[in-house]
C-alpha cells in the first residue's frame, strides 16, 4: 500500500542539509561600505562613523580614546584612502566591517539560527499539498490615494500602509495586512537576488511585507513570533515590463537618501506574476538588522522579467550618501543563511524540479504508486 493517499497528497522528501558556504561573495563596486584598509571601524577600537548632528549622513570620525589616531594628518589619510560610511541612523551596511558578518554584534538575533535568505534547493523540498493557494485580498483595486515612494538610503520602498491589502490561507495563521514593499538588486545581473533557487542567483527580489492583523501593526508584530509573511519575487531579465513604469519614472525624483515623492496608485497584483500557484515556504527572518526570526516566508516559483534598461535605472538612479558625496545603491542584499534544521516546503507537486527535470527517484515512485492506484 505505498499509494495511500497521504502519500500522494504529501509526500516528504529526504531533507538535505544546506551546504552554504560560508564564505560570501561580497561586491566592491557601488557597495554602501567600504572597509577601512587598516584601521576598524568598530566601536571597541573607539574610531567609527557616525551620522553628523543634523541626522543627515556627513559622517564624522570620533577619535575619542585613540589618542594615537589623533594626528589630523592620519584623519586625513584615513578619509582619503577609504570610503567608510554608514547610512544615517544605522549601524549596519552590506559590506566592510559593519556588513553582514557582523551585523549580529549590534544585532543579535542576526546570529540566530532562523536566518534569510536562504538557498532554496528544490530537489530537498518538502511537498505539503494541504498548504493549499494564498487568497490576495483588494490587491486588483486602484485607489484614489497616493502611494508614496522613498529612497530609504538602502533600498526603494512603497508604502501601503494606507491601502487595505491583505494576504491570507495559503498556510499562513489568519490575515495578514500588506505594509510595504522594497526591492533587492545586484549591480551586474549575475547577482542582487537574496533568495537562490538551486543556487541559481537572481538580478533583483522584491518583497511584499505583511504583518499578522492580530498584532495591530507592522513594528509590532516584527519581533513576534510568525508576525510577518513576506512575498518574495524573483526577477529575470526580459522584455520591458510596463508595470514597473510608474515606480521607475520617478526614480529622479529619489535620488537621494530619505527623498520621497506620491506615485499614482495601481494594481498591485500587476507587479506581480501571472502563475502565484507554486511557491516555496519556511521560516525565517527579516533580512536586514535587527533580523528578528518572525517571518513567514513566501517565494514564488514563478519570476519576473524587466529588463536590462529597468535594471540600470535602479543601479544608477538611487544613491546613498558616502563622506558628502553619492554613490549608487546596489548589490543590497544579505549573503545566504544556512538552512540549519528548518524544512522547506512546497504547495505543489511542480515546485519539485532540478534543472527544469524531474530527477529525484522519490518522483519515480509517485508515479509508480499512481499508475498502481489507477490499474487496481
Ligand atoms: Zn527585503
């Protein structure tokens, strides 16, 4: 009796352990932070970058307590062979020596063992039938209100905290109320993806983040347990998607950090794609610091094309600031997190495939047992 129908409805396939190195790739070009050549910027060595007191990003350099480092002629030095910096109000970046690696000593819960992103290999997936469809609630309405779009200094971001969007089913605990959503890029398309696919990298992700209605609201529920559910897309360069215009038509006018403009409201189901019926699911956190492991993970398998001009716009149009000058953000994504005992699952039988085949012999037996089924 291998064909009873708790075994084709879900069938667990031999969890893989996650072998993510550990060693990132980490990017030089257009990066947010540059490491000091010689000298750490930590807060125990006492020399570190800190937004001026406008709360702009003019960073200064405190020296108290590094008596040795006092001379203007080493500041100058400093300032001169390195690009250090951080975003204003943060103490985190994507690279140097407060990026991803060591985000956990101001952040501890980036240290956990619930870590996104993570690598999704589908061959090690685990099919569970019974998480069924999401239902997407008002997200094909058009209001009258604006949505406003901001260049937050490490991403571009669209607030809906005042549309009535929410997500629900699709194993998810309740309603979950949409919040906002920002995107992730490379600057080179072989790379900007948080989330891989068998290890394939993507050129841009965007999420979708919603907290649970129970929790009231976003900053909330963000530290509790399964209080946010985020979409994640995953994007290919393709044909020009007409749907992503009025975001990127007014990137000139988000050059700069902290700069927002209203943009016309759309349907947000036409940012997404066509086929939302397979998607892969797991716990995990939020990507960026405090990383607070709270979120219920959705990634389609379905992508989205732009193309490569839409790409560049994001590449090129939306700076952060660095010693009084721009540069452009990219490659603003978090290295991959290692799976740890966590399981993966998929809602569909498809959303197991290796390389565009079905490989695992476990489907040969699926096959098998249905076939059985259907000559008794
Ligand atoms: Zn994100």
């Amino acid at each position: 009796m291998c064909c009873s129908v708790a075994g084709i409805i879900s069938l667990v396939w031999s969890q893989k352990k996650q072998a993510v190195s550990d060693n990132y790739i980490l990017t030089d070009a257009h990066s947010p932070c540059v490491s000091l050549n010689f000298l750490p910027i930590t807060r125990e060595t006492g020399c570190f970058l800190k937004p001026a007191l406008t709360d702009r990003i003019l960073p200064w350099i405190d020296l108290t307590g590094f008596a040795t480092m006092r001379s203007g002629a080493i500041v100058l030095s400093v300032l001169t062979i390195n690009l250090n910096y951080i975003v204003s109000g943060n103490k985190w970046a994507y690279t140097g020596e407060i990026g991803p690696e060591n985000w956990g000593r101001e952040y501890p819960h980036c240290d956990g063992t619930s870590q996104s992103p993570i690598n999704i290999d589908t061959s090690a997936v685990t099919l569970l039938s019974t998480l069924g469809q999401l239902v997407f609630t008002n997200y094909d309405i058009v209001t009258d209100v604006n949505l406003r779009l901001e260049n937050n200094g490490h991403s571009v971001q669209v607030d809906l905290s005042n549309e009535d969007l929410s997500i629900s089913h699709g194993g998810l605990d309740g309603v979950y109320k949409a919040a906002q959503f920002h995107f992730h890029w490379g600057s080179a398309d072989q790379r900007g993806s948080e989330h891989d696919i068998n290890g394939e990298l993507f050129p841009m992700e965007m999420h979708i983040v919603h907290y649970a209605e129970r929790f009231g609201n976003a900053s909330t529920a963000m530290s509790e347990d399964k209080g946010l559910a985020v979409l994640g897309f995953l994007f290919e360069v393709g044909e020009h998607n007409t749907h992503f215009d009025e975001i990127i038509q007014h990137f000139d006018e988000i050059r700069n950090q902290d700069d927002s403009t209203n943009i016309t409201s759309f349907q947000l189901k036409s940012l997404m794609p066509d086929n939302l019926e397979v998607f892969y699911r797991y716990s995990g956190s939020l990507t960026t610091p405090p990383c607070y492991e709270s979120v219920v993970w959705t990634i389609f398998k379905e992508t989205l094309k732009v193309s490569e001009d839409q790409l560049n716009a994001f590449r090129t149009k939306i700076h952060h600031e660095l010693l009084g000058g721009k540069v452009p953000v990219s490659d603003d994504y978090r290295p991959l997190q290692k799976l740890n005992e966590r399981i993966v699952y998929t809602n569909a039988f498809s959303g197991i495939y290796s390389a565009g085949t079905l490989v695992q012999s476990s489907s040969y037996i699926l096959i098998i047992c249905a076939l059985a089924a259907f000559i008794a």
